[in-house]
C-alpha cells in the first residue's frame, strides 16, 4: 500500500530542493502545509483516523492551520471538524503544566527545587528518604528513577488515583538512577497538579486558565473535563463538583451564583470524540474523566486554532504578541538538558534512528529535547513533546534556529495504536529540511503490520508448543490478591472462565495449558491491538496457586489465591 502518489514525492522533492540552500520564507512554510493536507487525507483514510488537525507558526506568528475529517466515525453523529473543534491532547498538557509551573515559579508562589511534600504531605515513593528528597522539578523531569510508565497499569485499568499513588510504596526504584537516568512517567508527572494547587489555593484548571489561556487569546482550549464544555448541562454539573472549593473562596451566595450566571452564559464547543482500535475495528469511546484523573499530566484539549498560537509562543522563547507569558530565563531553564535519554534501541520507532541522533536526547521539564537529522547528516536542533492516552494522540515539534514550529493532533490513539501525528510531523520537517525521502505513512502502516504479525507469532508459540489441555474449570476459580493491586476474582459462568479487577471483566479463551488469553478492551480502559494474557501456576501439590497477569504486571507481581470462591467481586 503506497500512501503518497509519485506526483506528489515528485513536487516534495522539488520543494525540499528549493529550501535546502537558504532560510525558509513564510510563502514556502504556507506551500509546504497545503501540500501536507493532501498527504494527510490520504493516510487518515487508510488508517482510518476520524479527524485531525495541523497547525503551524513562527516567531510572533500563526502562519496557517486546517482540519480534516469528522468527529466521530458514528455515521450517527459526523459533525466537520474545524478549526475551534476542541481535540484532546494527552501528554502534550505536560509542556503547558510545566510552562505553568514555571510561570508560577516566576511569581515567587513555588521553586523548582521546592520539596514536594512541602505541598504534598502525605507524598511517599519508595522509602522516606527519597520521599523527603523529592523536588517539584524532579516530578517534571522524568528523572525519578523508576521504570517507564511506572503505576501506570493502575491508571489505564480505573483504579482510583489513592490506589495508583500507593503503588508507588511498593515499586523498586533502579540503585543509582534517581536523578541521572531518564524514566518516562504520567503518575509521578501528575502530582505537580496537586502541587500547584496546594501552593496557590487554586484550582489547575483556574490556573492554566488565568496564566496562560486568557493571556494568549486561546478561547477554543480548556483544562476541564470535554462533557462540561459540550453542553450547558456538563458546565453546570461541573460547576456543582467543584462548589466547596468556590464556596471557600467566594463565599456560599457568590459561589451559588456562580453556578447559575456561568451555566447560563457558557457557550458549548465542537468536540471531537475519542477513538480506539481493537484488532481492526474503529470504536468510538467517551470517558472524558479518564483525562483529569491526573489533569496535568493529561487534561488540556485544544483546536487548530489554539495550538498554532501555543506553537508560535514556543518559538518566541516564552513571547507571545509582545507579552512575555513566562520569563526568558525560566524558559531556558525548562528548555535545558536536565535529563540524558540512554541505551534508545536502533528500533525504536518513536526515536526513528534515521532522524533522531542517538547521543543528542534530552528531556528537559515538560519538554524533550534532540537533533533531528538526515541519517546523521545536517542535524537541526528540535524541542518536541508527543502524546496518546485513551483515544487521541498530538505531537509537536519547534526548531529553534529555524524558525519553524508544527504540530499535529488526531482522534485516533494512544501512541501504541497510531503513531500519525508523529510521523506527519516527520514527514513536514523533512520536506523543510530537504531530508532524503521517507514515506512516513506508510512506514505507520508498516509498524501497525509488524506488530500485528508479532502477536500473531507470539499467541501461535504460546498455542502450539507442547500444547496441554486446560485443568477442570473449577481449579481455576478462586479470589487472588497481591499487595500492589489488591484481589482479583476469577470465576466460571455459563461454563466459561471471566477475570475482574472490580472495575471491569474478560472472558478468558483457553490458550495452552495454563495459559489464557483475553481481550485488553473488556479490561483496560486504554485497548490495544493485541490480547491479555493470565498464565496459572501449580504448588508442589498440583494446585492451582498463582496468577500472572500480562496487563498488571508492575514488579512481576504475581496474584495469590486465596480461596475458592465462585462470586464475582462487585
């Protein structure tokens, strides 16, 4: 399947030709994105991407921005996207929290180097001593010394965020790592939010509300909760969540009167709806509150629109139309090598090998930091943050010395399902930079078929070596418990085996032997492409004792049965 025709890698080439031997004009920035809108219609349609949007600007400037597609895939409901539509943008809300911090830093109201459990008490990671020494730049920073993604099993099956947080007392910390190795992390990321609230009074949303939104002119964004800004009903329901926290503030009648007079006069938004894909179906999902369990770390949605004025302050070092939003000083030190990325894989298919210079990656605070290359040839120094959580998935890049920011979001996600806003990200950098050519949607289409074809290899071995029956159904049955996500049930119904967590259940599908496999959607609230697996282990009596759980695998926790039991946790 070929995404770009051979008129089209004609006319880019011609293009890339014409910018490689003097500074890119507005004129030819403006060119090269309609020609992006054109490869992108053509890879959203293949990849099946609802809707999506490209913004771009310089310094001071919003040079251009359109949208593509509908917000949903529901022939139900198709709305056209626009340039106001409001899109989700996961993880890319930590670089406007850490700009936030920042500004809040500027005013004297916390420091970076400010210990967390000044503001968060009951804060604990590991052991006290490094609890006590936790700073609030060490949150940002992604240097905290856990693994990768760190509780977030917890996060993306629903627990609560007590439950997530205490996780954190029972993983291991890698000797040595605090502070020197870098660790990608939402949770740890998402306390900041709890941080600045308590070191403000203010609500985070009040706050990227005041400090940045209002300031830059970004009417069509929000840090709140999308059901609120679809209807005049969300509005006021979300005001009625957050009234103790208004009556403290203003006073009961003011704060009664805030609910009435704001329900009234907010103006509902064209939302996009979030999409996932489970093997090869497109489904339609709609839990907004997913976004703020940890709003810092991913509660900011924004439009087309919005984002090129976002962009445009990212390339004016912290400026937007003469307002300095955060102060130059702050910016560099947010902008900064804090943490060295190591040991990135030649396979990496986020740090593309071909573009992303292997000793040149950082991660500053809410922003990643490399030299973006051809095959290691003419390096351009980029700043870029991605994200893709439950149903949406953005990405952006500012080259500095170039003059150039751009960025791409799409209703389709999270980065393990698309990685499309990267990759057309890549693809505009390299028709700019005048890069060797990369058909950047169709190596998408070849990461989706590689990984495809790996499970489908992995479920076979699992299948077919040394097949063994399935032990009778009641064996299995039982309540098993670990210290770090507590009980799960395993139960039979209609002479079917199902898993629960509490929160949700799968049917499990005998697999070989002990092994069972199961839909990651019945499950988690963030579905992959791919099937969960629970393998059952024997004591030395022969008796099923043991669980081990693909999806809450934190530690290698291993589950424990603790009795037979036939009832379902509820």
């Amino acid at each position: 399947m070929k995404i770009l025709t051979k008129l089209n890698v004609l006319i880019l080439a011609c293009l890339a030709l014409n910018q490689c031997f003097g500074e890119i004009t507005d004129e030819q920035l403006i060119q090269n994105a309609k020609k992006m809108e054109q490869i992108m219609q053509n890879c959203m349609k293949n990849m099946k991407i609802p809707g999506a949007t490209f913004s771009l600007a310089r310094k001071g400037k919003e040079l251009h921005f359109f949208t593509i597609g509908k917000t949903t895939i529901d022939s139900n409901f198709p709305i056209e996207v626009d340039s106001k539509t409001l899109f989700p943008i996961s993880s890319v809300s930590k670089n406007i929290t850490a700009i936030l911090v920042g500004i809040l830093v500027d005013e004297g109201k916390l420091s970076f180097d400010d210990k967390v459990r000044k503001y968060v008490p009951t804060f604990f990671v590991c052991n006290e001593e490094l609890s006590n020494e936790f700073t609030v730049l060490d949150l940002i920073s992604h240097r905290s010394g856990f693994k990768h993604f760190s509780a977030d099993s917890l996060f993306k099956a629903g627990y609560e965020n007590e439950k997530i947080l205490g996780a954190f007392r029972y993983l291991k910390q890698k000797p040595g790592y605090f502070r020197k190795y870098y660790g990608y992390q939402n949770i740890i990321f998402g306390v900041v939010g709890t941080v600045i609230e308590n070191a403000t009074g203010e609500k985070y949303e009040d706050l990227v509300q005041r400090h940045i939104f209002s300031k830059m002119g970004m009417t069509y964004s929000s840090a709140i909760n999308l059901d609120a800004e679809r209807s005049r009903f969300g509005y006021f329901k979300y005001l009625l969540s957050r009234f103790s926290h208004d009556k403290k503030k203003l006073g009961t009648l003011k704060a009664i009167f805030n609910i009435v007079t704001k329900s009234f006069k907010h103006k509902p938004k064209n939302i996009v709806i979030n999409h996932d894909r489970y093997i090869e179906t497109i489904r339609p999902i709609g839990n907004y509150d997913f976004f703020h369990k940890f709003p810092a770390t991913s509660g900011i949605s924004l439009s087309a629109e919005d984002f090129a004025k976002w962009l445009s302050m990212l390339a004016n070092k912290g400026t937007f139309n003469g307002q300095q939003i955060i102060s130059k000083e702050t910016f560099e030190k947010i902008t900064s090598n804090i943490t060295e990325i190591h040991n990135v894989k030649d396979d990496d298919v986020t740090f593309v090998k071909s573009r992303f210079v292997r000793d040149s990656l950082y991660y500053g605070a809410g922003i990643f930091k490399a030299k973006y290359a051809d095959n290691g040839r003419n390096a351009h120094n980029i700043l870029y943050h991605m994200g893709g959580i439950y149903g949406a998935t953005a990405f952006f890049a500012v080259a500095p010395e170039d003059d150039l920011s751009v960025g791409v979001i799409c209703n389709l996600g999270g980065v393990s399902l698309t990685l499309f806003p990267e990759y057309m990200v890549n693809q505009f950098l390299d028709i700019c930079f005048g890069f060797s050519e990369i058909d950047w949607g169709q190596a998408e289409v070849n990461r989706k078929n590689d990984f495809k074809q790996k499970q489908c290899e992995y479920h076979k071995d699992l299948s077919e070596k040394n097949p063994e029956p399935m032990e009778k159904i009641e064996q299995y049955v039982g309540t098993y418990e670990s210290d770090l996500y507590g009980k799960i049930t395993i139960y039979h119904e209609n002479g079917s085996l199902f898993i629960s967590n509490g929160i949700k259940k799968a049917k499990l599908s005998h697999v070989n032997g002990g092994i069972f496999s199961f839909p990651s959607k019945d499950i988690l609230f963030i579905a992959f492409d791919d099937d969960e697996y629970a393998s059952f282990f024997k004591d030395d009596y022969g008796n099923i004792s043991k669980v081990y759980i693909s999806c809450f695998s934190e530690n290698d926790t291993m589950f424990t049965k603790q009795r037979q039991s036939n009832t379902r946790l509820k």
